[in-house]
C-alpha cells in the first residue's frame, strides 16, 4: 500500500499539497516545515507512539498552555477598537496633548465587561458593566477604566477583597456564577450601609442593559485636569451613548440567558459588521475647590455623584467603535487597563478607592499575563516612542542594542548609544498640593473623613429621580434577590438599611417577601433630601428611535412575502436590522409559491433577542403554529416584555393562544408598527406580571 493511501485523512479536504504549491507550508514554532498533520509517529502501524516525535509533542505542549489565568473580576468582557475625536481644545483645562487640537482623532480600544462572572459565564446576569478605554495618545497610553454606573460599593479599596469575595460563587459550593443574588453577598451588603446607593442602581435596569451600545460609561472618581500653567480643575467622566438609553426587563434578561449566552458580545461585533458604528460622547463635569466644599458630600467619596442639574456634563468628544478585534485572545483577553496609566495633563486625587486601584492593576496583570514585559504585547503597547532602561524580565520581546542600560552615563561622549533622559518641561507632573483647607495634612489616620459617613441621601436622590415603572422594577429586584438568601437575619438588615432609603420601598420589598417590616437600622448622619435629577432615570433618557435596535419578522408556510418585504423594506429604513424567524432554517413556502429562506430557526431564536416582532402569518399558518410552543411563546415573551407587536390579520389566532392583548404597542403592519418598534411600552406591564 502506498505511503498516502495509509495517512487516513484528505478524504473531502485537502490536508496536503504538492513541493511548490502556493499555499503556505504549515511548520512547527521552530520554523519546520511538516509533513504529515494527520498523524503521529509511530513505531509500525499498530506499534507505539515515538517520544521524538517533536511536532506532536510541540502541538500538544502548546495546546496544554493555551489558557492564562482569567481577570479575578470583569473576565468576561468583549472588545473593539476604534478612534476618540475632540470637539474643542480644552488647553485651558488640561494640557493633555490628546485635549488639545478639535478634529483629532485619537486611536482607542474599548473594553466592556461584566464584573461577577467567570470568563465562560453569559452576557445577561443582573451586574454592573466594565466600560474600559485605552487612548492610545501621542504621550503615551491614558486607561479610563470605568463602569456603566457613577458610583461604587465600598468608598476605601481594602474592602475590595471582601466584596468580590462576597459576589463571588460561596467558597464551599462553588456556586452560584455571575449573580449577587445569595447569602454571602447581600450579607456583606447589608453590613456595609455605604453600599446603599450602588445597590438602589444596581437593583435598577441599569445592571441589565439592551446593549452595551445602550448605556453609559462613567469614571467614577473625581480626577483632575491640569493645564500648561499647572492650575488644576477636578473633574469627573461620563460617556454618553449615541443611541440614548435602553434596558431589557429582567424576565427578558434571565430568558436571553438561555437564548443567546453572547447576546452583548454578538450585538457588539454585528453591529460594527454592519457598518451600525457603535458611538459615545465624552462629557466632563467640571468644579473647583470651593465647589468641593461647598457640597453636602465629600467628591473624593466614589459612592456619591455629582448632580448633573449642579454641575452641567459638557460634551467635548466622541468616540467611534469601527473595527473588531482580529484575535480575541491576543487583543481582547490580553488586553491590560490601569488606572495608574494618565498622561500629562490628568492626575489623581485622594479618593481612597481610587488609590487602591492604582496598585491593583499593574500587579494583577502581572499574575495574569505571567511577565513584567505584558506592556510589550501589540494591544498593550503606546503607540508613541517608549524609551527607558528597564531591561530583561520573561518574555522580553525587544533587542535592545548597546549597553547602556543606566543612567546618568557619559557613553555618548565615546560615540556609543546613550539612551533616553528625562525632561523637566514636557515629562509628566504630579500635582503638588493633593489636599485642601478641610484637611490636617501629615498624620497617619485609618479613617474616613466625616462626610462619608452619610450613606443614604443619595440612594435616596436615586430614588426620587425614578419614573413609577424604574421604582417598580428597582422594588421588584430587591425581592427577587432577597428571596435568594436563605438567612432571615439578612432580609431584615436589609430592608431596615432601605428604611433610611424610602419607607414606601421598604414596605414594598417587605411585602414582596411576605415579611414584616424590620425595624429601621440606625443613619450614621441623618439623610438629606436632595433635588431629583432626570439624568439618573433610564425612561427619561431613552430615545425613540429605530437605530440600533432589531426586529424579528415571524413567518411560515402560507404568509404574505409582500407583506414581509414591506415591513423589512420600512424597519431598514428608519435604521433598523431584520431577522426572518420561520419554523425550519431552509424557509417556507410562501402564499405565492415561493420558498423564502429563514435567518433564525423558531426555537432557537425566541423573540427575546428582538427589540420588537412582526408576525406575518395566514389563518392556516397561525392555526398550525398555535400548536407550537415556540411560536405562542414568541408573541406571549414579546408581549410580556413590553415591546411592540406587528400582526397580520390571518396572525389573530396566535396571539389569542399567547394572550397578547389590544393596546398601543399591538398594531397592524404599517407606519404604526414601525413607530412602535422604536419604543417599548412600559404601561403595560402591570397587565403582565405582578410587580412589588
Ligand atoms: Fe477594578 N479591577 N477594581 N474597578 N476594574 C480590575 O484588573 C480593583 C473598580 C474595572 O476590561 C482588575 O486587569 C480594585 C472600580 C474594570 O480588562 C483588578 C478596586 C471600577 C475592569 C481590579 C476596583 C473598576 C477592572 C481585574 C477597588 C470602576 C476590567 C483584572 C479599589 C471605576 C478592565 C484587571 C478590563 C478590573 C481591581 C474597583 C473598573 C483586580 C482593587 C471602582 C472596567 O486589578
């Protein structure tokens, strides 16, 4: 037998090619060109496999190191690049070369994440969102590593192990992933009255965003900007989405679980596909000192904000996402954020969350990426000069030439390479005074500063700037994740914190638990009430509007093809994307004889991954799909969740069958619809479900 005939593979795809071919020639990591990737070296046919066989042994080698650690928070996250470009030079804010010239463009890549979930977990729990930006700036890189919500936890960062300790699947169980909802997080929670305000966001539609396209970013902290003449502005970042506001609700959410784990990772990388370039606007809040003193909060505490009806969100520049990653792992995964990365021009201040995480980072990524020398990796990597004398270390990827690898040295007296020196005029400054007035400066103190010690006024700030629906859905999540906790002490530490909160949001939560109302747990200071601001509610800030958002056309054997050209024709039109659901992937046949082919098969594509449904059936098609759960479940969960519904008239029976009622979001198949696609109906909900 010949040679060939005994390799067993090539049968229907070609394995091999002939001497000269023009493709190229597959090798080992030592550059090897090989000859057979079917099989193994053995000694005879049936005999065993050879030790020297280097290009297995390579192959599995490097198979069995493919998994680096995973980040210990935000490891499931998704990624693109794309350029940040100012609006107006802010010279007089900062001197920030990437603030200084309207029009430029800065290269970026950003960076979203969940925060509680394993890498392999889904995109859909109810957690905050990482919104991480690397500006690949002419000084060098600066990482706004941010969240989709303003405020944090825990206001001091030697509380951060206990928190993700807490969030994290129960050490002796192993369970549950990706969620809060359990003993030990809403113990450490409820211990920890400073939490309040994150939990009242967390608990709202915030943590369970459409798309990450669809909510915004924020700094957190106060940092500051200096300019050319060292005076310094402090500031705060927020990044506003272009397609304003949107949030599924959360029976939608925990159903996309099961329908789609990528939901956000597949929205992201089909939205750039399409050319549907994902965009944000950069605001800053800015404020000075006096300001600072002047408010009932402490701005180096990251559990409070900043009103933006005191302090207006100037919008300065906006930020496109136009490229997927190539290579998730070596762009996505690897890619490292530090808050300690500023250029010049932006700096710190003592927040003390802020300053834990300026040594986190880097000493994490070293655990993670295995090497000092991870700033080397193409993702990581400025875009601009990097000239120093560090040297050496795993994984150095550069050659440096000569030997100065120290300064002061005089070898450029002699003709031999230098190296690099500091400069005085263009090199980073920190700024010098990092305290003000309130402050004794010098003693060493494990305290907070006094007004941190008020941990209600703006949960109930957040509170009161909630439409009936948000407070609903905010009252509704508590009980939901309460009811999760087997600890009855904890249920009722909980909602005696909510007391200082609402006392109506208390009472709801309790009711929802079936429990009676804890006694009122003791304020450090007595909460403020503070003016309701719109910007803190998501119904106040959505946009009605087409872009960005998808429709589902269901159809099967016997409907309308005109029909279906007609709505996809108008969605696509007013900015829209289209998918064909039918019951079989190969189509259906069409009232007009014609086969139309399907982009998602009924059972596996649930109206849940759609903003809003067109059901385009005859009398026939719908009487036989009233027999199919998928189909009455389609109608039933697009109801239930709020979005507009499209009929055909010959539709009727099937949405009898899911119980869709008349009202404003149920129409026909014209203008009406596609208005209402552009919307969800929040009205609607107490026909729906009952919530606390
Ligand atoms: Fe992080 N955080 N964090 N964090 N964080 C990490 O760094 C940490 C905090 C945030 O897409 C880790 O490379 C401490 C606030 C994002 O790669 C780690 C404290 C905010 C990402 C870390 C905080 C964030 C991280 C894990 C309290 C919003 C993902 C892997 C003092 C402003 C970045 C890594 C990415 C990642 C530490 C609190 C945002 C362990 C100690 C507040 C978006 O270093």
């Amino acid at each position: 037998m010949a040679d060939t005939d005994r390799r067993n593979a090539g049968e229907g795809g070609e394995t091999h090619q002939e001497a000269g071919g023009d493709v190229p020639v597959l090798t080992t990591n030592q550059g090897i060109p090989v000859s057979d990737n079917q099989n193994s070296l053995k000694s005879g046919a049936r005999g065993p496999t050879l030790l020297e066989d280097f290009v297995l042994r390579e192959k599995i080698f490097h198979f069995d190191h493919e998994r680096i650690p995973e980040r210990i928070v935000h490891a499931r996250g998704s990624a693109a690049h794309g350029y940040f470009e100012l609006y107006e030079s802010l010279s007089d804010l900062t001197r920030a070369d990437i603030f200084q010239r309207k029009g430029e463009k800065t290269p970026v890549f950003t960076r979203f994440s969940t925060v509680a979930g394993s890498a392999g977990s889904v995109d859909t729990p109810r957690d905050v969102r990482g919104f991480a930006v690397k500006f690949y700036t002419k000084e060098g890189n600066w990482d706004l590593v941010g969240n989709n919500i303003p405020v944090f936890f825990i206001q001091d960062a030697i509380k951060f192990p206990d928190l993700v300790h807490a969030v994290k699947p129960e050490a002796d169980r192993g369970y549950p992933q990706a969620t809060a909802a359990h003993d030990t997080f809403w113990d450490f929670a409820s211990l920890m009255p400073e939490s309040t305000h994150m939990l009242m966001w967390a608990m709202s539609d915030r943590t369970i965003p459409r798309s990450f396209r669809t909510m915004e970013g924020f700094g957190i902290h106060t940092f500051r900007l200096v300019n050319a003449e060292g005076h310094s502005t402090f500031v705060k970042f927020h990044w506003k989405p272009k397609l304003g506001l949107q949030s599924t609700v959360w029976d939608e959410a925990a159903k996309l679980q099961g329908a789609d784990n990528d939901f956000h990772r597949r929205d992201l990388y089909e939205a750039i596909e399409a050319g549907a370039y994902p965009e944000w606007e950069l605001g800053i809040q800015t404020f000075d000192e006096a300001f600072a003193a002047a408010q009932p909060y402490d701005v180096l505490d990251a559990t409070k904000i900043i009103p933006e009806e005191d302090v207006p969100v100037r919008l300065v520049g906006r930020m496109v996402l136009d490229r997927n990653p190539d290579n998730f792992f070596a762009e996505t995964e690897q890619v490292a954020y530090c808050p300690a990365n500023v250029v010049p021009g932006v700096d710190f201040t003592n927040d003390p969350l802020l300053q834990g995480r300026l040594f986190s980072y880097l000493d994490t990524q070293k655990s993670r990426l295995g090497t000092a020398n991870f700033h080397q990796l193409p993702i990581n990597a400025p875009k601009c000069p990097v000239m120093n004398f560090q040297r050496d270390g795993q994984m150095q990827m550069h050659v440096p030439k000569g030997r100065a690898t120290y300064e002061p040295n005089s070898l450029g007296e002699v003709g031999e390479e230098a190296g690099p020196r500091e400069c005085p005029v263009t090199g980073y400054h920190t700024f010098e005074r990092q305290l003000d007035e309130r402050e004794e400066a010098g003693d060493k103190l494990r305290v907070r500063p006094e007004l941190f010690a008020d941990h209600y006024s703006q949960a109930r700030l957040f509170w009161a700037s909630q439409t009936p629906s948000e407070q609903a859905h905010i009252a509704s999540a508590f009980v939901f994740e309460l009811s999760k906790v087997g600890i009855d002490h904890i249920h009722a530490r909980m909602i005696g914190n909510l007391r200082n909160v609402d006392e109506e949001l208390a009472k709801r939560v309790a009711d929802g638990m079936g429990i009676d109302l804890p006694k009122k747990s003791p304020a450090a200071r007595d909460p403020l009430d503070m003016a309701a601001s719109d910007a803190l509610s998501i119904h106040k800030n959505m946009k009605a509007s087409l872009e960005g958002r998808s429709v589902g056309i269901l159809y099967a054997d016997g409907s309308d093809g005109g029909a279906i050209d007609a709505v996809k024709a108008a969605v696509e039109k007013a900015g829209g994307m289209v998918k064909l659901v039918a019951p079989k992937l190969g189509g259906s046949k069409l009232a007009d004889g014609k086969t139309r082919k399907a982009d998602g098969q009924l059972a596996g594509t649930p109206s849940q991954v759609f903003d809003a449904v067109a059901i385009i059936l005859s009398e026939e098609g719908a009487a036989k799909l009233s027999n199919e759960g998928a189909a009455v479940q389609f109608a039933m969960d697009a109801f239930g969740h709020l979005k507009a519904i499209g009929a055909s008239d010959g539709a009727a029976a099937l949405l009898d069958k899911a119980g869709v009622e008349a009202d404003e979001g149920v129409t026909d198949l014209g203008d009406d619809f596609v208005k209402a696609a552009a919307r969800r109906f929040y009205d609607r909900e107490p026909k729906v479900r009952m919530l606390a």
